[in-house]
C-alpha cells in the first residue's frame, strides 16, 4: 500500500480528529470534529455555520488536523495534516455530506444553521508508532 492509501485508510469512515483553527488575535484553538475523506483526499466535516470556527476559517482559511488514534494502547499510526479550508453552503455540497448522525443536529440538508467545511491538505504526515522512525511526509 502507498502513502496515499494508507492515508485515505485512515480516513474512509467517519474519524475523531482534533482540529486547530487561528482565532481572530492570532492564537490557535482546538476542538474535536468528525471528518471524513475521498479518494482526493479532500477532508470534510459538518458544522453550525454560526460557529467560531467558522469565523475563524473565514478571516484566516490556514488549519492544522491530528487524528488516528482511538485507543493508546491499540495504536499503529496517526495523521498530522496542514490544510486550507473553506466553508461550503450550496445545496449540492450540503446534500452530499447529509448521514443519518446529522439528523439528531440540524433538521435536515436544507438547514440554514447546517454548513460543511472542505479542507485541501497540502502537507499530511503518517507516522507509525516506531521508535526512532520519523513520519513519512506526503505533500500536494
């Protein structure tokens, strides 16, 4: 398996990731989402489109994501991913990215609160949990 698959593995079903936006006076904040991602390697998730976040990545787009680790002592490897995003809103985007789990947030695709986030990763880290072997670095 390439680098590529091997992230898109990690990423096919619906993943936990802690996720860093830049606020307004230049800090970064983190918060869990849940992402998924296509064979392009596009990175998606779902959220209030009156969140901070949203805010945040309109006013700066530049964003940082971890994710692949559900249980420490389980663990084979994580992403480390730098990406641009950006806040979708066409009925299209939203219609494609509706599951059933989002039925319990919003009351339905058409929502206005409802809104996606596409991230372009142009730099993804895969590291395996090998002492002393570094990350292998994929990069757009």
């Amino acid at each position: 398996m390439d680098l590529k698959e091997k992230i898109i593995e990690k990423m096919k079903v619906p993943t936990l990731a802690a996720f860093a936006s830049i606020t307004d006076k230049g800090f970064p904040w983190v918060r869990y989402v849940m992402v998924r991602s296509d064979p392009d390697l596009f990175i998606w998730f779902a959220t209030f489109r009156r969140s901070r976040k949203v805010q945040q990545i309109e006013n700066e787009p530049e964003v940082h994501l971890t994710l692949g680790v559900t249980d420490a002592e389980t663990a084979e490897s994580y992403l480390q991913i730098q990406g641009k995003a950006v806040i979708l809103t066409d009925a299209a985007t939203k219609e494609a990215n509706w599951n059933d789990y989002l039925g319990s947030i919003f009351s339905g695709p058409d929502d206005p609160d409802y809104c996606v986030c596409r991230i372009t990763p142009y730099r993804i880290e895969y590291t395996g949990m090998v002492p002393g072997k570094g990350p292998e670095v994929w990069k757009a």
